[in-house]
C-alpha cells in the first residue's frame, strides 16, 4: 500500500490529489462524524475547531489501522450566521438549504490534518467567505433539477467547479479549500515530512 492515505470518500478530494500527481490510498472512515460532533456543537465549540476535531477523528481512526502510514483527514464546515449547516440528505432540503444562503454571506471552513501513528503531526483550517446572489425560488428549482443529485456530497448544496459557480456574486478563498481540500498548505507540509519531492 502507498505510504499516503487519504481517509476520505471524497471523489473530489481524491480528484484533486491526483492531479497534483500523488500517488494515495483512498480508505473512509468508519467513524459516525454526527455523533462526535453533537457534543462539540452542546458545547459551542468554535467551528473552525469543529472542522480541525472532526478531520483528526477520521483521520486517526484510520491511522490506527494502517501505522506508518501518513493519513489525511479533512472536514468541511459551513458556517451561516454562527449556525453549523450540514449536508443535505434530499433535495428537498438542498431546496431548503439554497434558499437559505440566497442573498447572503456564509463562511466554509476546510481543515485537513496530517496524521502519523495515531498521532496528529499537522493541523490546518482554511476560511473561505462565500456571498450567493439573491436567487428566486425558480431558478432554485432549475439549478438543484441540472445539477442533480451530486450537490448532496456538498455541504452547500453547490458545487462551485461546476453549475455551482453560478449562484456566486462573490467567493473569497482557495478554490481547492471550497471544494475540500486545502491543498497548497497540505503539499508543503508532505514536502516538509519528505513524503513526496520538494
């Protein structure tokens, strides 16, 4: 097996390491992530910390299965008026969820961690401040009926490398940290660990 693991079900996380030409592993988590986060949110832990707690959980558990490996862990937080939104489960509620953020700021928080050995060696959060355009309810319905069933892998219920990006007046961050993966920050550190070449 690669000595790099990406614990991760993510077709768009994967899609991004591999283009960047690494060579990984792709093995999910087999933890809840609701039930680690329901007392993170009764406790109001910060959402950027939520993100950071959440990828070093899945990260780690796989960890502990393959030791020596190095293992990224990444989670995606969605943050709207101080609310921590979740992925949607039907396009019901991705309707709901659009029409929530029409016209309105909201803030993703992608952290990937590095994970040795059952030992977190690396942590990372990147911001991203999202501001959607104001959207009637028809072109919602239009949007979700293009786009399909794959928006529910988003937190947002958009994906911006795709029709996604049409629903935006403004998008401030990395484009690989909106889709899940704040990935320059993520080759450094490989490179520092002497994973890949540097």
């Amino acid at each position: 097996m690669n000595k790099l693991i990406l614990a991760s079900a993510s077709r768009h996380r994967a899609t991004i390491l591999d283009n960047a030409g690494l060579q990984f592993a792709q093995i999910e988590s087999e933890l809840d992530e609701r039930s680690i986060d329901a007392p993170l949110q009764q406790a109001d832990v910060l959402p950027e910390d939520r993100a950071t707690i959440l990828a070093e959980a899945k990260a780690i558990d796989v960890s502990q299965r393959y030791p020596d490996h190095y293992v990224i862990g990444c989670d995606q937080i969605l943050s709207l008026d101080q609310e921590v939104l979740h992925k949607c489960k039907t396009m019901k509620e991705a309707r709901q969820r659009l029409l929530a953020l029409s016209g309105r700021t909201h803030y993703l928080l992608s952290a990937v961690v590095l994970v040795q050995n059952g030992e977190t060696i690396w942590r990372h959060v990147s911001p991203c401040t999202m501001t959607m355009r104001k959207l009637s309810p028809e072109f919602i319905g239009r949007h979700l009926s293009d786009a399909g069933e794959t928006i529910l892998g988003s937190v947002g219920a958009y994906q911006i490398e795709g029709l996604g990006v049409q629903l935006f007046d403004s998008i401030e961050g990395d484009v690989f940290s909106i889709i899940g993966l704040p990935l320059l920050p993520l080759l450094a550190q490989l490179r520092k660990e002497g994973v890949i070449d540097g």
